[in-house]
C-alpha cells in the first residue's frame, strides 16, 4: 500500500504561551488496491526549534468519517490542534504519516500572535 501525504500547517496564539494550529492536508492512493484511512489514527508529532517534542492535542477533526480510497484517488481533510509551551518567532515543524501507509510528510511554520476575539 502507498499513499501520498501532503500537509499545510499554520499556526497562531492569542497569548504567547499555547497555540492554536490549522493543519490542512490531503491523501492520495498511489498504490493498486483501496486503501482505508482514519483522520483520528493520523499520527502527528510537533517539534521545536531544537527537534523536542511539544505537547499537543486535536480540538476538532473536519472530517470525521472513515474514508476509503480506491486507486489513484485524492481526499482533502483538516485538523485543529492546541499546542502548549510554545514561543513565538521560533521555528517548528509538524510531522504527519499513517503507520504502514508511506512516508510521513513535514511542514515548517512559526506561530503568529493574533488578537483574541471578542
């Protein structure tokens, strides 16, 4: 099985301290047989500027549902994640893959101070 993962990751904060980030990616079946992917088994690891790990976790999932992909077919999906103990103006970068489904991909970003809403 051999999948084709690009993402998009953007990130901002209101408070300097915790992160929001909207990652936005989409899969692609370049293998010869369906394939079934999970947008809640997507592992997802974030790093600093010194390659540590930072704590996140997934506040919304766009698209929910199971999808199976057959042959050269492509799926858009997108996540929201909070990130804590980030700072601002510094380098990260945002790793995503499916176990055993092709390789993981990577986007870099810096979070962007945002006012907060009303």
């Amino acid at each position: 099985m051999s999948i084709e993962l690009k993402i998009i990751a953007e990130g901002t904060t209101t408070n300097q301290t915790e992160g929001t980030i909207h990652l936005r990616g989409s899969v692609k079946n370049n293998g010869d047989k369906s394939v079934a992917v999970w947008p809640a088994q997507l592992n997802i690891r974030l790093e600093d500027h010194e390659g540590r790990p930072v704590p996140i976790r997934v506040e919304e999932v766009e698209k929910t549902e199971d999808r199976t992909l057959p042959p050269d077919e492509r799926w858009e999906f997108a996540l929201t994640l909070r990130a804590s103990h980030i700072k601002l103006g510094l380098p990260y970068r945002l790793t995503a893959w499916w176990q055993g489904l092709g390789e993981p991909d990577t986007s870099a970003f810096r979070f962007r101070q945002v006012d907060p809403g009303p």
